[in-house]
C-alpha cells in the first residue's frame, strides 16, 4: 500500500527541483521560515510590470515544503502578486476544506490532497508561495555598483 501523503507524483515534483537556486541580480527576495519544524525557503523574484518575470527558491525543507517550490518554480512566471495571493487562498482552501485544486497550470497542487487530513502539514506546503509574496512586499534590492 502506497503512503496517502507522498505520492509519486508529489516525490518527483522535489527530486525535480524546477527553479531551485538563486537569481544572480534579484529586484527582491523573500524568506518564509515555519518555526514547528524547522522549513526555510527563500526565494528571489525578478519584476516587470508588476508581474514576476523570473523566479528561483532556495528551498531548505521536507518534501512538502520543496514539491510547492518546484511548482511555483515552472508556473509561477507571468503572475502578479494578487495572484499568488489568490492561488494561496485557493491551495489553503484546498487543504482545510477539501475543495478542488487550483485552476491549471496549478492544479498541480492536487498532488497534496493527502496532506489535508495533516493540518500541521499545510503550512509545509503554503510556506513557497509565503515566500513569493513576502519578496512581492519586499521593497527592490538595489543593484551592487562596481568601482
């Protein structure tokens, strides 16, 4: 019998790893730290016109936390932050109450509906998406002038 909360197709998503890394010239940076179990993931946005133009996470967590990150890794360029607002809402919602997944190209987030039924796991898979919003609110990184 398969485990119920990692599934094959939420293992591949972390072993994956779309995004992971850092963006060499950021406009911001945001870090979401859950202090129940440790997870850290930070990520890097770079902005054009309100949207994000690129992304990467440095995703310092369990399988949960790194299979979200992977996710906004390959879907999140294009969005701008009331939509990642909107897709937080819609996964949290997903998890608390059962509801149907996101709209593609996130209805990747079906892959965690085995984490419903573990409240202390939603924050694990929400953490990513905290991140982009924290870097959305952050305020633009200035970039380092050479002599």
């Amino acid at each position: 019998m398969s485990d119920p909360l990692y599934k094959k197709a939420l293992l591949r998503l972390a072993a994956d790893a779309t995004g992971a890394g850092r963006l060499p010239e950021p406009h911001a940076t945001g870090t979401a730290h859950n202090p129940t179990c440790g997870d850290r993931v930070t990520v890097d946005l770079a902005r054009e016109d309100g949207r994000i133009a690129g992304i990467a996470h440095d995703t310092r967590a369990c399988v949960l936390a790194q299979a979200s990150a992977a996710i906004l890794g390959g879907d999140a360029v294009g969005l701008t932050r009331d939509e990642v607002a909107a897709l937080h809402d819609s996964v949290a919602r997903m998890l608390a109450d059962a509801a149907e997944p996101p709209a593609a190209p996130f209805d990747t987030y079906a892959a965690f509906d085995g984490a419903a039924a573990l409240r202390s796991r939603h924050r694990c898979v929400l953490l990513p998406i905290e991140a982009v919003l924290i870097a959305f609110d952050a305020r633009d990184i200035q970039p380092t002038r050479k002599p």
